[in-house]
C-alpha cells in the first residue's frame, strides 16, 4: 500500500491506494480545516440506503481566483439500490453536486464545456444543490452540505459540480454502482 499527503494551504489528506488498482478517498471539511478553516457547519439527517460523502474543495482565493478545485469522494462505488450523496462545501465558492451516467468508455472530465462554463446536464438522474436540505437549490454555500438520495442501478456515475468552470477546474469524480 502507498500513501500519499496532499498539502495545500490549510488543506490536508492522506489518499491510499491498494493493490486492487482503486484508490480510496478522505473527506476534507470539518476535522480537516479544509478553505473554511474547519468552520464546516455542514451535517445531513439520517439518509436511506448507502451514504456517499462528497466534499467539494477549492483554493481560488489563496491562488489568485484560479486555484485547483476537486470533488472528493470518502468511497469510489456503492452497492446497487438506494444511494445517498451528500456533498459538504469546504470551499470558499457556491458549489453543487449532479449525477450523470458515465458512458462505457468515457472517462470522468472529458465532457465538453460550452461558452457559459457548464457541461450539458441532459440526462441528469439529480442533484444536490439546496444548502442545508435535499435536492435542487440555489447552491449549497460555504461550510454548508445538501444531499440527494438516488436508485442507482449497476453503472458508473460523473459526479460533477457545474458552476460556470468548476467542471472544466477539476470539479468531478467517478462513482461506481455495483
């Protein structure tokens, strides 16, 4: 097993990966510091099924505005049937979280980005994006977390934050159903 510790600023996590060539996540936010300093208020009720936790960072402020953004999940795969996502900003910006069906083949990232800074959502299965609460919304703010609950079936997911640029910045991960 190799590890390896990711600083940024006041961002820090420790990424591992096994044997089975999956790599295994840590969440950033409350206990972390993550950008909000640790100030993460962000909690979700008690969620059906399988829970994913999210955790959307950023750095722009420290970067001048342009700093890497990330998506980090605490598993890669869940197990068919009920999932709940629930995303917790540790950034400094607006963020949300919608689920699209990843295509056999396609990799997570690779989806092109028109002028306004966002990917097509058509196809969309739900999203997190209503601070404090359950699906749509305005976005979920800083230190805040909103949550979605899904019937998955077997599949690969993008994860996708589509703020204008956050997609194209680095914002999206890959969830695996089986």
């Amino acid at each position: 097993m190799t590890a390896v510790v990711l600083l940024g600023g006041s961002v820090a996590a420790t990424v591992a990966w096994a044997g089975s060539g999956r790599s295994g996540t840590a969440a950033y936010g409350a206990g972390w510091g993550g950008m909000t300093g640790g100030r993460v208020a962000a909690s979700a009720p008690q969620l059906a099924g399988t829970t994913v936790h999210v955790t959307a960072v950023d750095m722009g402020a420290m970067m001048g505005g342009n700093g890497p953004m990330r998506l980090v999940l605490d598993r890669s795969s869940a197990p068919v049937g009920t999932v709940s996502l629930v995303l917790t900003n540790a950034g400094l910006r607006t963020h949300e979280l919608v689920v699209l069906p990843l295509p056999a083949g396609q990799q997570a990232g690779t989806r092109p980005v028109g002028a306004d800074g966002k990917v097509d959502e058509s196809g969309s299965l739900g999203e997190a994006s209503r601070s404090g609460g359950a699906s749509a919304g305005d976005g979920i703010q800083p230190g805040a977390a909103g949550w979605t609950t899904l019937d998955l079936p077997a599949g690969r997911y993008e994860l996708i934050c589509n703020e204008p640029g956050h997609y194209a910045a680095g914002m999206y991960a890959e969830l695996t159903v089986s």
